[in-house]
C-alpha cells in the first residue's frame, strides 16, 4: 500500500511518512507555482474526461475523479482554516480528519465537480494571498497538528503543495485509466 493510501488517522510514524513524501514530491519546487497552478489543472483535468467517465475509479477501492475533486475542495477549507489559525494564534492546536468519513458522510458521490473546484479555487486565491504575503516571520509561526506535530506555516504550504501533486497525479491516473489515453 502506498503512503499516500492510509485509511483513518495516522501514527507518528504513518504521519511523518506522509510528511516526507509529500515534500520529496515537491522538492527544490516553488510551492506557491504549484499551489497557483492547482485551479487551472483541475479544471483542465474535467475538460479531459466525459461526465459519465466522473465516477469511475483507477481501481477498486480507489477514489474516482468526483471524489478526489470533493476531496481536494474540503481539503482547502480546513488549510483555510489551519493558516488563519497559524496566523492569528500562538501555537494552536490542529486537528486532523479523517477523509474517507468525510467522503462518505459528506456525500462526496454526489459532489458537483464544477462547483467543488469553483469553491476550491476561491479558497486557493484566498489562501494565496495569505501565503505570498507572509513575512518570513508569519512563516516560521507554528501550529501543532495533532497526527504531524509542531509545523511552521512554511512547511504547511510545501504539504500543501505535495499533497495537490498526489492528486492531480491521481487524476491523470484515473483520466488514463477511463479514457486509455
């Protein structure tokens, strides 16, 4: 199994897995291109598959392009969340989730794609500009992410980062998947 495909909430050592590979992923990368990138690849990733190829996953078990898209929109409500409260606090306390729950009892089967990454991509610009226009200062400020530990909001944004190349990754395996191209 992938360190990108733990189910539930993580272990120290599940946690600092995820962590690492998510940064080896972006490596001498500038996150905050990937992060303003993110939208636009989305949107392209919808234009390269049929509505009726959406709920097809690259395998069994696996997410289809509506969940992962449902997935990735939550996803940027709780670092909206986690970045304002990095910002604002002194060392807060950040709370994991679990996101097979929340794809269940969220509903993700019956997201909107279209209007999953509109709010996606309000949130991005929105956390973009709280992201670029950080002092060096605001980005060594930390929050204590109750699987992960202490992380600085600079740190933050390059999991941030990671963790949309996992996805966009997956969206074009599963795009090769349904469509054989």
């Amino acid at each position: 199994m992938s360190v990108f495909s733990a189910a539930g909430f993580l272990g120290a050592a599940e946690a600092d897995a995820y962590t690492a590979a998510l940064l080896h992923l972006v490596g001498t990368q500038n996150p905050l291109q990937i992060l303003r990138e993110t939208p636009a690849a989305l949107r392209s990733a919808l234009e390269r598959i049929t509505p009726s190829q959406l709920d097809t996953p690259e395998a069994v078990g696996k997410w289809s392009t509506r969940f992962v898209i449902g997935h990735l929109a939550d996803s940027e409500l709780v670092g909206a969340v986690r970045i304002r409260m990095v910002l604002a606090h002194d060392r807060p306390s950040l709370s994991p989730y679990d996101q097979d729950r929340w794809a269940s009892r969220l509903h993700y089967d019956k997201t909107d794609v279209h209007e999953a990454v509109e709010r996606f991509t309000v949130l991005r610009k929105a956390n973009l500009t709280l992201w670029g226009d950080a002092t060096p200062a605001e980005l060594a400020r930390v929050g204590v992410h109750a699987e992960r530990g202490e992380e600085s909001l600079d740190k933050m944004r390059r999991i941030y980062a990671g963790h949309d190349l996992v996805h966009l990754h997956q969206l074009s395996r599963i795009r090769i998947c349904v469509t054989g191209q």
